[in-house]
C-alpha cells in the first residue's frame, strides 16, 4: 500500500481539490463501510481503518462523487 501522504493527495485531485467535497465523500464511504457494506478496494476493514479504506477507493477512482453522492439516495 503507498503511504497515505500519496493516496490522500491522489483522492483530492479526484475532486477537483476541494477538501469539503473530499472529506464529505470519505464520512458518508466511512460510514457506509462501518455499516457492513463491502470495500471496493483489497483492503482489510479489520486492520484498516473505514476512512483509509474511503481515501484508498477515490484516490483509485471506484467512487466517484457524482456516483456516490447518486448511490446514497
């Protein structure tokens, strides 16, 4: 895994580098994640933490905002 300096600068360019929007994303994914839903990314819910999990999934492109923010409704 890249040190999570890298993935959180890849995450915030994948949304147009607006932290509010990033940081929305990774709470709702979160807590989605904290509610049983499965990572998109092979990581381990149970030794990483939801919102490293969130940041990982955006920063490879599998959630993006507009899909996310649709899915949710």
């Amino acid at each position: 895994m890249q040190r999570i300096e890298e993935i959180t600068a890849k995450a915030l360019e994948r949304m147009g580098n607006d932290r509010y929007r990033l940081s929305l994303v990774v709470a709702k994914r979160a807590e989605q994640l904290a509610n049983g839903a499965t990572p998109l990314v092979s990581l381990d819910k149970n030794k990483i933490k939801f919102a490293d999990i969130a940041l990982c999934e955006i920063a490879e492109d599998k959630i993006t905002l507009e899909g996310f923010v649709e899915s949710t409704r």
